[in-house]
C-alpha cells in the first residue's frame, strides 16, 4: 500500500525557528561548524570532549540530544569565468576540476518532550499509527525555559572552538529553489539546490529513490568497544616514538569514504527515576543470583554502574549511534558493508546490520523526530562515554581571507585557499611572518 509523505510525517510544522512534531515535542535546530580534521592535539580533543558533557548537562531532563552528520561525495567545481584568469590559474583550475571529495555538514537537534509524552519502541512509533494526534499544547513559558537551556547549551560550545548557528524557519523548510533540512534527509537529497521527490521503501529493501540504503547500529552495549575516549592514534601518521591523535569516531566520519549520515542520540531522562530503576532491577537480579551465574554477574554490573554514578556524580543517561550509508549501484552494497565494518573495527566495536527495526530508527532520524526513536534500541550509559562517539571534526575550510594560496586537502588533494601570512597572526597562531621553505631540489636552485 503507498502512502503520500506528508500523510505519515511525524512533522507537523516550523514556527518561532522551532520544529513543533506532531506530539509536541519542540526541537531547535543548530548548524554546527567543527574544527578542522588533524589540527587537534590530545589537550584538544579533550577540551572538546569535557566542554560537550558540560554542555548536555545543562539541557533539562526528557531532552534529547541528536547529532547529524551528512558526508555527501562531492566533485571540485572550478570558477572558470572569475576575474582572474591568468594562465597559472586557468591550468589550476583545470588541474583540479572534478576532483572527489567528501562534502560534510552538522546540525545539532536539541528536542524537548512534553509531560506525559509515552516512550516509542520498535512496536510503538509515530510511522505505525495512522492518526497522530498532540497530547498538549505548548505555553510561550515552556517555550522560553528550553530556549534559555538550548542558549547555555550553545555557548558553551562556542567558547570551546565549536561554533553554533540557530536556524531560522526559512533555513529549515524547503524554499522554491533549496532542499529544506527535512526533505534535504528524507530523500538523500545530494544537490541543495534541486528539490526531486523520491519513492520511497523501508518495508522488503530499504529504497529511497534509485538509492540502496543500509544501516548500522551501535545500540547494544555487547557491541561497544572495552574501552573509549576523547581520541584515539591514527596509524598512518603515527610512529613509535610519537602518536598522532584524531577523534575516537573519526573513522565514522570524514574517513569513512562513501555516501552517508552519522547520527547521535543522547537522552537526557530524569536522573532520579532512573536510579529507582536500577536499583529495582539490582535488588530483582540478587534474588535471582543463586539460580544463575549470570544473574550474580549482571547483579555486580548495576551495582557498579550505581556506584559510579553516585560516587563519581554522573549523568546517566541513554545512547544509540548508527550510520546510514546509500549507493544507487545494488552491486556496491558489499563493498559499503566492508568500509563499515572496518571503521567500527578501527574502534574494537562491531557492526550490527538492522534490517528489521532500520525502518523506526530511520524514521526517528528525521530532524524534530527523535523523540519518537525506540527505546529499546537504546543502551545505558554515562554523558562523559557517549561523548566519546560524537563526530568532532570536519573537512578543511577556505579561509575567508583575499590573500592567500592554494594548498591540497590532506585527505583528497581538494584545493583549499590558505591564508599563511595575515590569518595566523589574528588568530594568535604565531607572532611573526617568517617562512621557511623546503622543497625538492628546483626550490633549492631558485632559493640559492
């Protein structure tokens, strides 16, 4: 049976520059600017990484915290037509047109439920229930207090090198000729600029369009890695004696070379109800404890994890992460479960390939959505661990500067406008503009 989008759509409108669903949660939309990839030193990474607990911290209880990562494969296009047309730039131009890269944007969704709001599960979800109904209108009051927290969420962001722009309501909905921030995911849109409606399948294959999609999963505590962190050492460029650091998820980000959406779920519940929780369910496992091992192993588990949390005075919370990759080649579907696997291997996690629940946890993926994400897919665990799996980087960025060179992308050889003279001063970056030069043996002839 096909269904219109706009019939089933969990959206109900955007107002005030919020995303209003139809069960009333309210979500505020951010674009995220990250520092660049390998420009980070250890005392960095774990600036970042204490200034995003800090951060998640100050949003109230029954928030939620969902971070989306869009790495699009992109192609280098020459200005061929600009001012300047000199024979070195013309044969640069040339030089670098077409040339691959992976484009990447972030936004940050911080979505606040109503009271009362029923948790979703994989049998309980806004793309299974016909008629959406809101269960409670939402007052200017209620509005102002999440804007506040949202506001302290962003600053302290921005004083810790990661920079945070609120969308207005005409950034987030499409416009006659730019793709909205809701239809740009519900169709894999890859130009911005060009809204095409797609078909789309999530019951016998996951479709969207003419692209095959997969998704996996880290959503299960059986499947995360021993041990986490705010970095991890980067081998290609590491050695013995010294270790190069990048973000302890960078291989499911900009290393990751295909098509595909990185999202983080952060759930921010009410801390006192979870530990009555899990404290019942400590005191249920030690009167099981004697029939079973196990139940004397997942007894000392929760008593820990207790433990913990009051001596320490964590935030516990739950997490799901889950990458979801796309090509419009059915033959290539291998080859992106490999590329997968081996960035989750790269973080001793392992993949898990959802095919009954990919179509709930996609669906929870739409922007304003995440509330209705199943709990179930969910693993509990503390702010500072599920920071750790937060993407922290981006592509290099074209200094704004007019003066300036041309250098290549690290990672693809996209040429990037650096300013190595002005820029580094004003940034504090160094005091003077000295250079040194080392080259091959025809720099040294002209140097000489």
């Amino acid at each position: 049976m096909e269904k219109w989008l706009e019939e089933v759509m969990p959206i109900m409108d955007v107002e005030h520059d919020c995303i209003l669903s139809k069960q009333g949660d309210i979500s505020i939309v951010f674009k995220v600017t990250l520092p660049e990839v390998f420009t980070q030193s250890d005392d960095n990474y774990e600036a970042l990484h204490q200034a995003l607990i800090k951060a998640i911290k100050v949003l109230p209880k029954a928030s939620i915290f969902h971070k989306q990562d869009f790495f699009i494969q992109s192609k280098y296009k020459a200005d061929f037509e600009k001012a300047d047309n000199s024979f070195l730039t013309r044969s640069s131009d040339r030089f670098f047109n077409e040339r691959p890269f992976l484009a990447h944007d972030c936004f940050i969704y911080l979505t606040k439920k109503p009271a009362g709001r029923k948790s979703a599960s994989s049998v309980f979800s806004s793309l299974l229930r016909p008629t959406i109904v809101p269960e409670q209108t939402i007052s200017k009051t209620a509005l102002q207090d999440f804007e506040d927290s949202a506001g302290q969420f962003a600053r302290i962001l921005s004083d810790n090198g990661i920079v945070l722009k609120r969308l207005k309501t005409d950034e987030i909905v499409s416009q006659r000729n730019k793709v909205g921030l809701i239809e740009r995911y519900c169709t894999l849109s890859e130009n911005p600029d060009h809204l095409l409606v797609k078909d789309m399948e999530l019951k016998d294959q996951f479709r969207i369009g003419d692209n095959h999609c997969q998704l996996y999963t880290l959503g299960d505590v059986t499947d995360l890695p021993a041990l986490c962190g705010s970095r991890i050492n980067y081998d290609q460029y590491s050695t013995d004696r010294t270790k190069f650091s990048i973000g302890f998820a960078s291989a499911l980000g900009l290393l990751l070379p295909c098509n595909h959406i990185y999202n983080q779920f952060v759930f921010i519940g009410d801390t006192g109800q979870t530990m009555k929780k899990l404290e019942s369910k400590r005191l249920r496992l030690q009167s099981l404890a004697a029939y079973s091992r196990e139940n004397t192993i997942a007894r000392d588990a929760v008593g820990d994890f207790l433990n913990e949390c009051v001596r320490e005075q964590r935030l516990p919370v739950k997490a799901h992460f889950n990458v979801l990759v796309w090509t419009d080649n059915r033959s290539e579907l291998k080859e992106l479960k490999n590329l997968v696997t081996s960035a989750l291997a790269q973080m001793e996690a392992t993949a898990k390939q959802e095919t009954a629940g990919a179509a709930q946890i996609y669906w929870a993926g739409i922007p304003g959505n995440a509330a209705d994400f199943p709990m179930n897919d969910t693993f509990d665990t503390f702010a500072e661990q599920a920071c750790c799996f937060l993407n922290l980087e981006t592509g290099y960025q074209d200094s704004i500067s007019p003066v300036g060179i041309r250098l290549g992308d690290r990672l693809t050889g996209k040429p990037v406008h650096v300013d190595i003279s002005d820029e580094p001063v004003k940034k504090g970056i160094c005091t003077n503009r000295n250079k040194f030069v080392l080259g091959p043996s025809p720099c040294r002839a002209i140097l000489h």
